[in-house]
C-alpha cells in the first residue's frame, strides 16, 4: 500500500508544494510532502501568487517551506512524483543502485495528452491552469490507490 508520496518539481516553490497542499486536502489519510531538485529556495515558503490562486480555491500553503529533493528519499518515501521530464531526469540521476521506489510524472494519470507535464508557472504565469492540472491528476492517484 502506497502511504508516503513525495511531490517533486524545480524550486519547490511552486507545482510540488501546490501538489502537497492540494493532495493533503484529497487524501487527508495519505501521507505527503514535497522537495525540489534544485537548491535555490530551500527554507522558503511557496511563491506568493502561487499561494493565492491556491488559496482562492480553498488551498492553504503558506506553512509549507522548500527543500531539496535527496537520494534517501528513494527510502523514505513509497511513491515519487514528478512535474515534467526534467525533474524525472534529475530525480533518477540520484536513485541509490538497486532501490526499486517507483517515480511517475504527476500527468501519468491524466488520459488527456494535451498535459503531457505540469507547467511551472513561476515562468508561465499560468497559477489558475496550473491548479486545474494538478486537482485532476490527483483526483485520478487518489482513485488508485488502495
């Protein structure tokens, strides 16, 4: 049984602490966080205009703070979940020899090929698509796990 997901983007200052924030309000009983692959906003909390299209839909993140993704995550955590191919590269660059935790694109779980990743809004702009992404995949990870 899946009981630990990490929610993984670039900074973690947008998708993936939207991931969280989102998913914990889905699947209270599941168990989550998020981490980004790069270092440059660890100890910060999620971009604020992030967090206020987040927060017109009814989602809090403003106790959420950047980190790091790092190779003992493989262990801590039963499911890895990316943004994009980006992300999923630099993920597996870190997988420990032999560790077997599965790592899946957030959109893996979307039937419309139209979001083949979730776009980074920080560069978009795009918070109000970006949300629309993230609730239905994980809509769709909710109704498959046990």
């Amino acid at each position: 049984m899946t009981n630990r997901i990490l929610f993984v983007c670039l900074g973690n200052i947008c998708r993936s602490p939207t991931a969280e924030g989102v998913f914990r309000a889905i699947a209270p009983e599941i168990t989550c966080e998020s981490a980004g692959t790069g270092g440059w906003h660890v100890g910060e909390p999620p971009y604020p205009p992030m967090q206020k299209a987040a927060k017109a839909r009814g989602y809090d993140l403003s106790s959420l703070r950047a980190r790091q993704f790092q190779a003992q995550d493989f262990e801590s955590f039963d499911q890895i979940i990316v943004m994009d191919d980006n992300n999923l590269q630099a993920v597996e660059h870190q997988r420990p020899n032999g560790n077997t935790t599965p790592v899946y694109r957030l959109t893996d779980y979307l039937s419309d090929p139209e979001w083949d990743h979730v776009p980074d809004p920080y560069y978009t702009r795009e918070f109000d698509l970006t949300l629309t992404i993230i609730e239905r995949a994980l809509e769709k990870l909710h109704s498959t796990l046990p």
